[in-house]
C-alpha cells in the first residue's frame, strides 16, 4: 500500500516540478535484554555557591541586610536619622560585637531612627506576614519602645507595629507584620518612641511563610523549584568562593553553624571578581550555613557533597606560593575535614555531632563523599591533598573523596591532574566545564572512551555558554544533547552539576545561570527543564541504544540515550534532536518479551523554533516540557521529531 502512495507522490511532484521532502525513516533499537551499567541515584544533582546574590539576597529568605551592623561600612544598606550611635561595648554576640544605639533626637518633633533598604528593595506580598525580629536592650533607666513600619517607595507607612523593651540585658524580641499590598521595593523603617535609650543588634524580618514554615528559613519558591529538580546530589558552597581570594576569606564552614546571630560575617569573593559588575554590599552572613545546607539536601532528596578548602587560596588570584598554606601547615584544614564529617555523622555524644543535635538534628546527615579542592592545578595540589586523602581514609575508610581536574576540561593541567588523581586514587575526578554549542555537540562522546580503571567523572560545573550569555534555548538543546553522553557512559560518571544555580536580576555576576529570581518572582530557565527532565527520568540501568549499530551521538544531528527503570519498570529514551530538519525515527523495543503492555506511555518534548528564546520573570512559561501520550505498535514506536526538540519517552504501564 505505502509504495504507490509515496510513487504517485514523486510523479505529482515531478510533474510540478517540485522536490518532495523526504523524510528516511531512521530504525533505533534499544536492545532491552542487555541491561548495562547502574546509574547512580546520584547521577543528576545541583551546585549551590552563593554567587548572584544566591544565598543573602536569595535562597535564604532574610529580607535585611547588614542586619548585624558588622559590614566594614557599619551602617550599609541602612539609613540613621536623629541620635545614631554604632558601638561594640558588652555586645550581646562576641563573634558579630558591632549593634546600634538610639538616643532621644533632642525635640518632640524631631526623631530618631533608621531604615533598612534590604536587597534591592524589601518585597512584601498582599496579606502575606513577616515576622520582624530584633535583640535589644536598654542602657539607661526607662522603659524603651520602638515603633516598626514597612514603607513604600513614596515613602508612605505600608504596616507598622509598636515594640516595648523591658530588659537591660540583651533580649530577642518579635513581632508580625502584615502587608496590606504588594510592594517590590519597601523598606523596613523604625522610630524610636521612647525618651530612653535602646540598643538593637540583629534586625531581621523574614517571611512567615518560608520553607516547610522554619523561622531562619529559605525562600519558598526557590526551595521548591530546587525540590522540583529531583536531585540525586547537592554540591555546596562553592566553587571559588571555598578557596577564598586569600586564605583568610576562605569558606569555613565551622563559622557557618551555631547561634545564627553569632555566625562571623565574611566577605564575598564576587563582590569584586568583575568589576563591570561590582557590588560593594555583596557579603555573606552564612545564616544558611553547613547545617541548613545539609538540612536543605535532606528536604530535596539528595545527597550531600561538601566542597572543603585544600589549603589553596584562588589560584586564578594568586600566583605566589606564600598566599597558600604550606603542606606543614594543613592540620587545621584536614582537621576541619575530619570534623565535618562528625558534624555530620557522629554521634550526638561527639563535640561536632553534639552540636548537630544541638541545633536540632540529632539524627545524622549520612555523609558519604566531600570535595578538597576546588578548581586546582599544578604541582601544590596533589601535595597538599594526599594528607587530607591519608588522614580522612584512615579514620574513615569507606569515605569517598574527590579530587579537581583544575579549571579547564583539557590541556596540560588537566592531563596532570588526572594522572595525579589516579595515582592518589580518589574516588572521582570533577571536570568543569563552561563552553561553547560547538563544545558541547562533539563533546557528547568525551566519556566514550575514558579509562575505566582510574577513578570516576564528576561534571561538577558545567553550563553552554552561547555568545549572548543566555539562558536560551540552543543552550539548553546542547546540553540535553551533550548528557547522552552522561547517561551513554554511566558506569564512569556518577554525578554531574549545572552552573551556576541562581541569580537575581538585579544583582547577578555570572550568567548563564538555572534559575533566576527577583524579590517576589522566579523563573525556571529551558535549562532548569533539561536537568528536570534527566532528573525526572534518571533510570536505574544504562540500555544500549544505536542505529545501525552505532551509539546515536551527533550523526543526522541526533543524540540519544536509553536507560531502564526496575523500580518503575519504565524503559526511558531520550533523543535530542538538533539538525534543521524533522527526523522520522522508528524505536524498536529488541529483545522485549511478547504481549509487554504500555498504557502509561508518554513523551515529554521541550522545543521552540527559535533558538535563541528564553524564559523570563515576565514570560517564564516560554519554553516548557510538553507531555503527551504515546502507544506503541507491538515493541515499536514511531515518532517524528521536530527540528530542535529534546524529547524524553517513558514507556511504561
Ligand atoms: O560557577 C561559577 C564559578 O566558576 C565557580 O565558582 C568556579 O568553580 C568556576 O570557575
């Protein structure tokens, strides 16, 4: 039947002198009894470093900044009117001394205060509450008051609260706002109402609807859209912001846990990176420290992946040996590698595990693997890493660690740093990688031929870069199309990572980047969906997938992988198409037992004709994954796959 159709089709097309489309079936075949290599639950995760604004200003919901006073400039972000003094004598947290002082501003009309502008306005929502906190304590005799108000940007009183200070020790005090109207850039105002004096320290205002509702909590929406993403793995924090510029700046976690109010504020390292981007009020206040970020991994499903300093500050920054720790002066570094770990894990009768339960998670974390190192190369890391490597196996034998194969994905120092690796034998190497389309494409075959025998892939830091530095679509087509290769060679890579996570509109340093937000709205990138996608559909087994018995990775512009899923019994097919051209593909379920039903089969497409299209704040639903049913003739299914489509088929009944 099908000839003389497609014959009388080319004679009506000669006789218009006109070419048909002809589109060749291509046969795929998954070969189903073949059920190859694990893939880790591991496998897809994400990397959290407070860059763009992705912790203060982000992820963690505190709306004041510089709450503490302990900025270099005391008073930033904050503007004093009346009697104003900044001091740090008997201060109610040693590690942050600096809190303010309100005096009577000296008429009855005139007055004493000061207003927080937040980060890049504080935003409130219609009838959503905020809870506003603040220590203080009364100097003198007298009873001492304030008065609290949100303000619109005019200036005009949103909301406003009295509070009443009873104590000349310091004392935390709380009170509820509700906001009557949404306003994206409000400021926390206070008034001193009284004659006396009062001291405040640790001004904060935090929604009350945070996070599973935890007072020192994370942003709703950013925490469920990390949730959303399925991870099997958390990296955190950093990223560059580990090594620190010098040592000194460097990420210690043990100053991240504890008292929130006594958590040592830090610089930010991409406050200054890019000057063409400079944000003078970019610090870190670590009130999402190690153990919110452990707590955070254990919300969202995924293992936790602690990236510790080796001893090396940036070495982007520093090209002098003496900026880095010398090998005989790593036993702090290593041992806050071990104490991490019993932070984590030990039992709540340990100093660290103590402090865990203390903080209210006496059960552990269950760490399995951390990072020494971040971006490193050269000859003073290994040197530096081995001890850690000795100290950690010897008290913890089966404790994985990985080790960086430096900043680039080839080159010298990549090479060294694998061989390096392998010699040290850490458990995984962590390539990174931020390139072109082009890069991405060829690179879907990088792992088909890696060494097994050394240690395995860690992709913890990857991203398309197109020339615009969008979050568009041929980015995120690349990458789907790139991690075939992910998914093809899951007996050696184990775990991969997009870079980075967030970023805020108005305050961001790097882009591409996941997810992008304001102070009342966020937006999933095409390149959220693709990790979604693979996250969504990560499988349990690698099946070998091919046409005409070669593995699918670039040839017509295709890219596919296929993976089963025992526990849900699911056979899953990905296939990024990225030629011009709509590919008719015909998948052949080989080897399938006979009278196999699958009812429940869809196929989820992510496409948009224009590749250079975006999801923004004001369109975020521009390009999103598309779900429809399929159904299969016996083992096979036809598909025809639009140009530029990542599709993913999840057959199952
Ligand atoms: O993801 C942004 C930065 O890129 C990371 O901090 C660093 O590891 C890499 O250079």
């Amino acid at each position: 039947m099908k000839r003389p159709l497609f014959f009388g089709a080319l004679l009506f097309s000669a006789l218009l002198g006109t070419q048909p489309t002809i589109s060749q079936t291509l046969n795929m075949q998954v070969d189903v009894k073949k059920v190859g290599s694990p893939i880790q639950s591991t496998m897809y995760g994400i990397f959290f470093e407070d860059i763009n604004y992705g912790a203060d200003g982000g992820l963690y919901a505190e709306m004041i900044k510089n709450r503490s006073f302990e900025f270099p400039q005391s008073l930033l972000g904050w503007t004093s009117f009346g009697k104003v003094e900044v001091r740090d004598d008997k201060p109610a947290f040693t590690n942050n001394p600096h809190f303010v002082r309100l005096h009577e501003a000296g008429h009855s009309d005139k007055q004493t205060g000061l207003d927080n502008e937040g980060f890049f306005g504080v935003a409130v929502k219609q009838n959503a509450t905020y809870r506003f906190s603040v220590w203080a304590r009364l100097p003198e005799a007298g009873a001492g008051s304030i008065r609290v108000e949100l303000i619109d940007g005019a200036s005009n009183v949103l909301v406003k609260e009295n509070l009443t200070f009873d104590s000349k020790e310091w004392k935390k005090y709380q009170v509820i706002l509700k906001a009557p109207k949404t306003e994206a850039k409000a400021r926390l105002r206070i008034f001193l109402t009284s004659k006396a004096a009062v001291d405040l320290d640790h001004v904060s205002l935090f929604p009350v609807d945070t996070w599973k509702g935890r007072e020192n909590g994370l942003r709703k929406d950013l925490a469920q859209a990390l949730y959303d993403l399925h991870p099997g793995v958390f990296r955190f924090p950093g990223g560059c912001i580990v090594e620190g510029t010098d040592l000194e700046t460097r990420y210690q976690w043990k100053n991240t846990v504890g008292q929130v109010e006594n958590r040592k504020l830090n610089e930010n390292r991409w406050q200054y990176t890019f000057t063409h981007r400079f944000f003078p009020d970019y610090f870190q206040t670590y009130g999402m420290g190690f153990f919110e970020l452990f707590q955070l991994s254990e919300d969202i499903g995924a293992e936790p992946l602690p990236v510790l300093s080796c001893g090396l500050a940036c070495q982007f920054q520093n090209k002098d040996e003496k900026a880095h720790a010398s090998v005989k002066e790593l036993d702090p570094y290593i041992q806050d590698a071990l104490d991490l770990i019993e932070f984590a894990n030990g039992d709540v009768t340990t100093k660290w595990g103590k402090l865990r339960a203390d903080m209210g998670h006496p059960a552990p974390f269950n760490l399995k693997v951390m990072a020494v190192g971040n971006e490193q190369w050269g000859t003073l890391y290994p040197e530096r890493l081995e001890p850690f490597i000795k100290a950690i196996r010897a008290k913890y034998p089966t404790f994985k660690i990985i080790g960086s194969a430096g900043p680039s994905p080839d080159g010298k120092d990549f090479e060294f740093g694998w061989k390096e690796m392998k010699r040290l034998k850490t458990d995984l190497v962590d390539e990174h990688y931020y390139k072109d389309p082009k890069w991405f494409l060829t690179n879907a075959t990088r792992y088909d031929a890696y060494d097994r025998k050394g240690p395995k892939v860690f992709a913890g830091e990857y991203a398309c870069h197109v020339q615009s530095v969008k979050n568009n679509f041929e980015s995120a087509l690349c990458e789907a199309a790139f991690m075939t290769g992910f998914e093809r060679n899951a007996d050696l890579v184990q775990m991969c990572t997009y870079a980075p996570l967030f970023a805020h509109v108005d305050g961001y340093q790097w882009r591409p980047d996941l997810i992008w937000f304001d102070n009342l709205r966020s937006v999933r990138s095409v390149n959220y969906y693709v990790q979604q996608l693979y996250g969504m559909n990560k499988g349990t087994n690698v099946l070998p997938l091919t046409i005409n018995n070669q593995p699918v990775t670039g040839k017509d512009g295709l890219y596919a992988t296929a993976a089963w899923d025992k526990t849900a019994k699911a056979y899953i097919i990905k296939v990024a198409n990225t030629s011009d051209k709509e590919q008719s593909v015909s998948i052949t379920l080989a080897g399938l037992k006979k009278g196999v039903a699958f009812a429940k089969s869809t196929c989820t497409k992510l496409h948009s004709p224009d590749l250079d299209m975006e999801n923004t704040l004001d369109n975020p639903y521009a390009v999103v994954p598309v779900e429809t049913p399929v159904t299969l003739e016996g083992n096979v299914l036809n598909v025809k796959l639009e140009s530029k489509t990542f599709a993913v088929y999840r057959l199952q009944n």
